[in-house]
C-alpha cells in the first residue's frame, strides 16, 4: 500500500493521540488480508485508524466501519475531515456518542461484526465495557484488537481476557502496544466461573503516564470531561 499514514493531517498537540504508522499498518493489512466487512471502533481522534480500516475495505461488498467517539470537536473534527479528504466517508458511520451508550444500542438492534478496534477511554471499566459489548456482537472467528496495552488499565483488561474469556486465543505476531485475540466459539464457562486476573505488567509505563499527565496537558485530561 501507499502510505495513507502520510497525507494524514496531524495537528501537533494532539498527534501523540494517534496510532503509530506501523500500527496503522498493521491494521490496514489485517483487515484486508481476512477481508473483515462489519467492523468498529471506539475511540476516533484524529482517525489515523479509522482511515487504514476504513481504506482496506474498499472494494469489499457492503463493507461499513462504526466509529464511536463523543469529543470529535476537541480534534478541531479532524479526524472527519481526514475520512473526507481521503474520499473514505461512504464506508463510516459515525457515532458521535459514549462507548457505554452507542455499544448497547447497537447490540439490542441485533448488530454483529468481524472485527473491533478498541481505542476509547482508557480507563480499567471503560476498555471492559467496550469489550464486554463488542464480544456480544461478535461473530465466532472474528477479532479484536486492543490498542495502549502497555497501560496498566488496558494490561488489566488484556489479562483477564487471557485468563478468563476461554472461547477466545491469543493472536501473536502483532504490534507491541496491542493484544489481539480471535473469538473461537461460544461462551460455555459455568456460572461460578472466575479467574484472578491482576497482572504487573505496564507498572512501570503507566507511572510514567501518571507522571506526564500531571506535568503537561495530556490526551488523559483532554478525554476527560471532569478535568
Ligand atoms: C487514543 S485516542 C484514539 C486514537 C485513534 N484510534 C487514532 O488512531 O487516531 C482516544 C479517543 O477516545 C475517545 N474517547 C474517550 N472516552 C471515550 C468513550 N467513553 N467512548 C468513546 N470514545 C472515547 C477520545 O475522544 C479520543 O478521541
């Protein structure tokens, strides 16, 4: 492919926002390799991500991407405006809402898919309700990717995919800051079922985040409404 990635408009103070290149990459050659037609994603930004996504799927019949983010306008809208620019916006509908409203919306109007990029809020109970829908809507053989799992909150959500969610593997070989896993079949855990989940892994790189947010305005604060 020609590097999309490149004609991409990246504003300065929110380009840290955005998947790396080669993620973007990654993603691009996935879902054109597997040929993934019904997909989504939580978390827009500036729409490096949606923009590889929603360019593998040209060509694919009656291919769509949902794209779900409620702070499109702190982006300045760039990331519509980089769908538009790249004549990408027939592929997208855009949700311009929470994850926790639209995900549950979609799954009682009988929504399924291939494949989902998780990207949205990054807190621990954030990236678990993204995931917890998105697995309901998700056909068996279908894949998720979870991007930032060097973070302690999405480490957390990776482990206890890991651990607990049995009808799901492990995909190796992908970038290291995601995990993706491949749905392999129904949930059959028993009612009773639990697996602890806690994991050491991204200590040290989330201190680090802490650390930075505290010091300069980050994409964390710029996410939360509260800050
Ligand atoms: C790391 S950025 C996403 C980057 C994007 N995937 C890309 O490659 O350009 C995180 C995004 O999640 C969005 N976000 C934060 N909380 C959210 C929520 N509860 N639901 C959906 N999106 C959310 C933010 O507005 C922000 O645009």
């Amino acid at each position: 492919m020609g590097s999309i990635y490149r004609e991409l408009l990246l504003p300065e103070d929110t380009a840290s926002a955005s998947v790396k290149e080669h993620e973007a990459e990654f993603l691009y050659g996935l879902v054109k390799e597997q040929g993934l037609r019904r997909s989504l994603e939580t978390g827009f930004a500036n729409g490096a991500s949606a923009v590889h996504i929603l360019s593998a799927q040209q060509g694919l019949k009656g291919a769509r991407h949902i794209v779900i983010d409620p702070f499109q306008e702190r982006y300045a809208d760039v990331g519509l405006r980089n769908v538009r620019r790249l004549g990408l916006s027939r592929g997208m509908r855009f949700e311009p809402h929470y994850s926790h409203e639209v995900l549950p919306r979609l799954q009682r109007e009988g929504e399924r898919i291939d494949f989902a990029f998780i990207d949205g809020g990054h807190r621990f109970d954030e990236a678990f309700v993204d995931f917890y829908y998105i697995d309901l809507m998700l056909v068996h053989g279908g894949f998720v990717v979870i991007h930032d799992v060097k973070l302690r909150p999405v480490a957390t959500l990776a482990s206890w995919i890991r651990r607990d969610k049995s009808n799901y593997r492990r995909v190796g070989n992908v970038p290291r800051n995601m995990l993706m896993v491949q749905k392999t079949g129904p949930d059959t855990r028993p009612w009773w079922h639990y697996r602890s989940f806690g994991t050491m892994k991204g200590l040290l790189t989330h201190s680090l985040h802490v650390w930075r947010s505290r010091t300069r305005l980050s994409t964390t604060r710029r996410d939360n409404p509260e800050a």
